[in-house]
C-alpha cells in the first residue's frame, strides 16, 4: 500500500516544483510579453518611442537636467534660491504652450509626416543649446537660461509629439490605455531612477557644464525616434487649408471641453534615486491592482496622501525624527520616496483620463491643452514659490520661516479636493466621450476631403 502511494506523491511534488519553476520564469518573461503584444498591437516603433521619450528623455534627461541646473544656478551662477526659482519659471514657458505644438502635429505635416518631423526638430534643438552650455565657462545668466529654455522647448515638442501617438492608440485601443499609461510611467521612473542616481555622481565628477554635455545623448535618441517611427505618408496636402484645419481642430476642442466629464551632492542624487523606486513602485501597483477602478476614487484619495505625506516634511524641519530615534539621511530618503509614490499614483489615472478625453484626429492639440493646464499650475507655483521664498527671507543660509512655507503648500496639496466633484465617476474601461463626439464630428474631421488629420497608427492597423 504505501509502495503504491510512493509513486503518486512523488509525482505531485514534481508538478509542484515544476508549477513553482514555472511561476518564477513567468515573472521574469511577464514584462517582456507584455512588451511584445503591445509592439504587435501598435507597431514596435510606437513601443521603441515611448521608451525614448518617456525614459531617456523625460526620465533619464529630465532628473539630470534637474540637479544639474540647481548646482549650475547655486555653484556657478551664484544666485538666491528664489531667484534660481523665477530662472527656472522661464524655462518652463515651452511647456505651457504645448497647445501650440500640439496643434503643428496634428494640422501641419512636414514632407508628408505629421509626427516623424517634429520628433527629428526636437532632437536638434535639444542637442544644440545643450553643446553652447557645456561648451561655454562663465555664461551670462541672460544666455544660460535662454539655452535652458531651448532645451525645455526640445523636451515639450518631444513629449507633446509622443502624448500625441498615446492619445490615438487610447482611442483606437481602449483596453490598452492603461497599459500604454503604465508603459509611459515605468519607462520615466526607471529613467529617473538611473538619473537621479548617477546625477550627483556625475555633477561631483564633470561639474553641471559635463553633465549638460552629457544631455546631448537623450536629445540624440528622440532624434532616432524620428527617423525610424512608422508612419503613412500624406501626399498632395494642401498647406493653404491651415487655416481652416485650425478652426476645426479648435471647434472639435471646444466642443469636447463643453462636456461635464471633461549639500552632499552625491547624497543629493542618492535621495532622489531612491525615490524614484516609489514611482516605479506605484505604476507597478496601479498596473496589476487600481487600473479598474473610478476615477474620482483614486483622484481623492491620493490627493488626501498628498497633502499626509507633506507632513513629513514638517517632521524633518521640526526634528521630531530625532526624537523617534530615525536619522536624517534615512528620514530624508522615506520622504522622497513617499512624495513620489503618492505623486506618481495621483498622475496615472488623470494621464488615462486625458488620453479618454481626447477626440481622434486632434489628439495631440488636446491631450497637450489639458497637459498644459497642469504646466501652467507648475509655472505659476516656481513663480509663487519663489515670491514666498522672498516674503518669508528664506535664503541659502536662512530658514527660520521655512515650516510657514511647507504648512502653506501642504494646503494648497489638498485644496484640488473642493472640485474633485468635476471629476467623472467612470471607469477607465468606460465609454467617456458621446457618440456623436467620437464618431460623427471625427468621422467629418478625418474625411481626407476636408482636412487630414491623421491618425499616425492607422496603417499599422490595416496591415
């Protein structure tokens, strides 16, 4: 009898072993095939970009573009933390006009092309001032931000051509829209992790001008997306009628926008990469546990975390860490990380919202409006921030008012709560737009006769 029962139980630990070997590989080939069905659901070329943009761009550029100009402002230019503030303000004009380029890419084709042209002029203007600031000791503050201005143009044009590509395939995919979305966030968390990470390495080695040298590369990749993304040719486009795709583009807008659902440098690097593991943590979570559920509930609950996660800020300047017995590094690195956590898990689902929103053939027109409404709120807080700054005399040596400060922007964190009635209660699987907006209007704005505002995966799906 127990001869018997041997063989049977020997084979069942064998299934489970087998079952458990299987689980662990599954784990290491899952993102690979998540990968791999959405390059054959929309062209590898569109995966190739977002990965560029998101990642190298955005992600990788973006966080040692970050520290690298508060060390260029503090250590070279020598300038007051709310004078840097106003500097970095004006860098940020290219990105509250992101309407305008989203506009370019939907209604005016270059040869033919209305994506692979403006990724290509993005890449050149990204590389150019990026060479002038390394290139050039002791630049005029006047210069220095002109050139960052510059490079923060190469850097919308870039994200506003890529917000476009992920606006159409959320239409043309709707089941996919929140995996295009964690796409887009896991490429700029793993960026900004390997950014922040090597950036206050590389500034105590190079200096910032080294590192803005180094920016040259992102700006080179988004420059390749441009020349190997697949997109059908227009051919015969008529330029006299801009004018007139304008006005639809903007009436096709304004109707949807009518609608009621619409110190130690390298510890300073450390700090930030290790927040940026949050970031990757929360598109992780929202990926396999929140991207089915309502809008407004994830909007106000991270809100709420948002506002609770400021106050460990409050701990730091107060000391109370110190006295539950947890040091400053280590304190400081649970801040960073839980700032971005909640942030990057408060942004997800109003990335996906917006990308819902957009109707087809003016993707990138509208996904950049509403991308630069939250532009202008960054603006205008660098702008406001600084002016606080200088009404409370906090300075580079001076923070005795530096708790009035925090207490007033953990405020203004949750005070998006009293209209986050505005935000729809759907699901991100819903249906979000009518009928006549999605289908009627857009049917009349693709008609080739009228106005070509194409879709840039349109051919992928036809093949």
């Amino acid at each position: 009898m127990v001869d018997n029962e041997n063989p049977k139980t020997a084979l069942m630990e064998l299934k489970d072993e087998d079952k458990a070997q299987y689980q662990f590989w599954d784990y290491f080939w899952g993102p690979l095939n998540w990968l791999k069905m959405l390059a054959k659901e929309m062209h590898w070329s569109f995966v190739f970009g977002v990965v560029i943009v998101y990642g190298f761009s955005q992600g990788l550029g973006g966080a040692l573009n970050r520290v690298s100009i508060e060390y260029y402002m503090k250590d070279v230019q020598k300038v007051q933390p709310s004078e840097a503030q106003i500097y970095q303000g004006f860098t940020s004009i290219p990105w509250l006009i992101k309407p305008v380029w989203g506009l370019m890419t939907d209604v005016v084709p270059i040869l033919g092309y209305h994506r692979r042209p403006y990724f290509i002029f993005a890449g050149v203007i990204g590389i150019v001032p990026m060479l002038y600031l390394s290139l050039h000791k002791q630049m005029h503050i006047f210069f220095a931000v002109l050139s960052l201005t510059a490079g923060s143009a190469g850097a919308a044009i870039a994200d506003v051509t890529v917000d476009a590509c992920v606006a159409q395939n959320s239409n043309k995919h709707q089941h996919l829209a929140p995996d295009m979305q964690s796409l887009c966030s896991l490429s700029s968390s793993t960026g900004s992790l390997l950014g922040f990470f090597l950036s206050g390495i590389l500034v105590h080695l190079i200096g910032p001008e080294g590192v803005f040298g180094l920016l040259i590369i992102p700006s080179a990749l988004v420059f390749l997306v441009g020349i190997v993304l697949h997109e059908p040719q227009r051919v015969n486009f008529c330029y006299q009628q801009v004018g007139q795709k304008v006005i639809d583009a903007t009436r096709a807008m304004t109707n949807t926008l009518k609608l009621p659902n619409v110190g130690n440098l390298e510890f300073v690097g450390y700090i930030l990469s290790i927040g940026s593991t949050g970031a990757i943590l929360a598109s992780l979570l929202y990926q396999y546990a929140l991207k089915d559920y309502q809008f407004r509930n994830l909007c106000f609950w991270s809100q709420i975390f948002l506002g609770l996660s400021g106050m460990l800020d409050l701990m730091l300047v107060f000391r109370l860490n110190l006295k539950l017995g947890i040091p400053d590094h280590f304190f400081a690195v649970l801040d960073e990380c839980a700032f971005q956590f909640v942030g990057r898990l408060k942004w997800m689902p109003l990335l996906v919202l917006s990308s819902r929103l957009c109707p087809p053939g003016i993707e990138g027109t509208f996904f950049a409006l509403i991308m630069s409404i939250g532009n202008t709120g960054m603006f205008s807080s660098s702008w406001f921030g600084g002016m606080l700054l200088h009404i409370l005399n906090i300075t580079r040596t001076r923070f005795d008012n530096l708790w009035v400060a925090i207490l007033i922007r953990n405020i203004a964190r949750v005070s998006p709560l009293v209209v986050i009635f505005l935000v729809p209660k759907t699901e991100p699987n819903s249906s979000i737009l009518p009928s006549n907006i999605s289908s009627t209007e857009t049917k009349e704005i693709l008609d080739d006769d009228k106005i070509e505002l194409v879709s840039l995966m349109n051919s992928v799906d036809k093949r």
